[in-house]
C-alpha cells in the first residue's frame, strides 16, 4: 500500500540529499511529505503513554524535533552520530513530517564487527542506511499495522509484518508513537539495510558519483532499483570527465536525451562476463544494440571494460571507461 494523500499542512517538501555539488553539478531531490494521519489506536500494546511517548496535546511548537528527541531519549547516541556523520541533521530538523524507524544503540551493536566504523567513513552509504528508516509523512502505530510496506525516503520499500507483534524487515518494533514537533519515532530492535540493487551497488562502489547524479536527473533511478533484471554498463566518473567541455552540464538540461544515452549503457537480463564475452552485440533497453569486441580485452562500443561482475539484487554491473553514445 502506497502513501499517495495530502493535506494542506503536510504539503512542504522535505529534502534529503540537499544540494549535491559534484564536478560544478547542483542536483536537489526532494520527497513531498505525506500525510499527517490520525491515531485511532495501539500497535500490538506497545504505544506508551503520554508521559513515557512524546504523545500528548502539546502544541508542535513545544515539542523537540526528531534528533533533539533522540538525544533526550538517552538510548539512540549512536543513531545521532550516525545522523550527524551522514550529513542529515538538518533534514531532521526540517519540517518534515517525518516518521523514523530508530535503532537502538543496542541494535547498531548487533552490527557485524566493523560494520558501523565503515559504514562511518562512506557517509553516501551510511545516508543510504539511514534514509532507509525514514517514511516520509507522519504515520502513526494505528496506520503502520494497516500496511504491507511502506516507500522509504531511499526510495525503497520496507516490508511490514504484523503476523506476530510488529516486524520491519527483520526488526522488532519495540516502542510506538513517540511524537515530535516534525513527525513521529517507533523505536526497532535492529538496524534495516537496504537492498543492494543497482543504484546501491553503484553508490557502494564511490566511483559512479556522476552516473547517479545524471541517473537522477533522467528520472531513471526507480527504473534501476525495479525488479530487472538488468545489466549496466556503468562509467566511472573518470569516463564522464572526459566528455567534451560542457557537454555534461548540457546532458543534464535536456532530460530526453540523457535518458536515452543511459539506456544505451542497460542491457535487459543479467549478463555476466562469461556471457558477454560470447557475444558480437547486445540490444539495449535504449533500442539500439552495442558492440561487443572481445579480440585485444573487452571492449563495448569504443569503452574498454575494466571491471566485470560487481553483483546486485537485481542485476550485475561491468565497469567501463567510456560513455558510450548512440548513433
């Protein structure tokens, strides 16, 4: 079940990646905030009351907003440097609505060693992670247990599961209902990762900053995180630097045409390297069919493939340094 209604008063976007300064590149993405929905009840006897939840008849104007209620909590330190170190405080200050699924510290220790420290040092991936916890729009316990999932502020669906007690993914709810002056937190036991389709795997990599920023831009990235699957021929932000000057900066003006150089690098299905090298052309989801010449390396078009197979949930990505352009 998809959020799709609005009201006037949750009609201000939010933003969460704000302005992406890549190569001279600005790109805003904004999530429209969803409804303010109404309780009409608990979730599985777990909503506390008004003194133990945040849930009361103050105005929002004498609430805190989600980080300072986490830092009051006490029980989400590391959830707040996390937020911090991914360059999200201001988006969870903003006004929102927002509604949080918030791990506990105890649930980022259940983390794999090392896990958390990477993740700290990747801040694209870790505002990945984090965004992942975010539903736009204020949705209250009563409306979560109505649902199947629900689209993240990642773009991303959570799987909800009310068979027994409240699950998201794979974590418990533990508490319900703590409301803010900007939204609502429902605290979990563990901490929910993403799936590793397309777009993640690429941003995961930190070489694709420039194929993400013009993925965006075409309105392409729910297409690459759809089921697929797909194999992408992806350029590194190297290949992308050496487009004639301003060519990029014009690609990313003209909508059209940067959507269909982006699916000239897409082939439908997975087709991995053992594959490909079996193979004189390939037809691409663009329309049009790319070459394929294996006689001296792999080449696709006039780009050299550098790397082959990096897998994802929902297809494979083979590196190149090349855009590769259409006739």
């Amino acid at each position: 079940m998809k959020f799709n209604v609005m009201s006037s008063r949750d009609a201000k976007p939010s933003r969460f990646y704000g302005n992406i300064d890549r190569k001279g590149i600005h790109m805003k993405r904004s999530i429209l905030a969803l409804p303010t929905l109404v309780v009409i009840g608990s979730l599985a006897g777990l909503t506390q009351p008004a003194s133990a939840s945040g849930c009361s008849d103050k105005p929002a104007s004498d609430m805190k907003d989600i980080v300072d209620t986490a830092v009051a909590a006490g029980s989400f330190k590391t959830l707040v440097t996390a937020v911090k170190a991914a360059g999200l405080v201001e988006t969870l200050k903003s006004p929102g609505p927002f509604t949080v699924f918030a791990p506990t510290d105890e649930a980022f220790a259940k983390l794999p060693k090392g896990a958390l420290e990477s993740l700290l040092k990747n801040p694209d991936a870790l505002r990945s992670v984090l965004l992942y916890h975010v539903v736009p729009g204020n949705v209250m316990a009563a409306d979560v247990v109505k649902l199947k999932s629900a689209k993240t502020a990642l773009g991303q669906s959570i799987a909800i599961d009310t068979t027994k007690g409240v699950r998201v993914d794979q974590a418990s709810v533990t508490q319900t209902d703590i409301e803010t002056s900007n939204g609502v937190i429902h605290v979990i036991d563990a901490v929910i990762m993403p799936k590793n389709d397309i777009i993640e795997a690429a941003r995961s990599a930190g070489s694709f900053k420039t194929l993400l920023t013009a993925v965006e831009a075409a309105g392409l990235t729910d297409t690459l995180r759809g089921s697929g699957p797909f194999t992408v021929f992806a350029p590194t932000d190297e290949a992308f630097a050496k487009l004639p000057k301003g060519t990029l900066e014009s690609l990313l003006k003209d909508k059209k045409k940067l959507a269909s150089i982006l699916t000239y690098h897409v082939v439908a299905g997975k087709v991995m390297a053992k594959d490909v090298v079996n193979l004189k052309e390939a037809k691409t989801v663009q329309g049009q069919s790319i070459r394929i010449d294996t006689t001296s390396g792999v080449k696709v078009d006039e780009a050299k493939v550098l790397k082959t197979d990096v897998p994802a949930t929902n297809g494979v990505i083979h590196v190149i340094d090349t855009v590769i352009l259409p006739d």
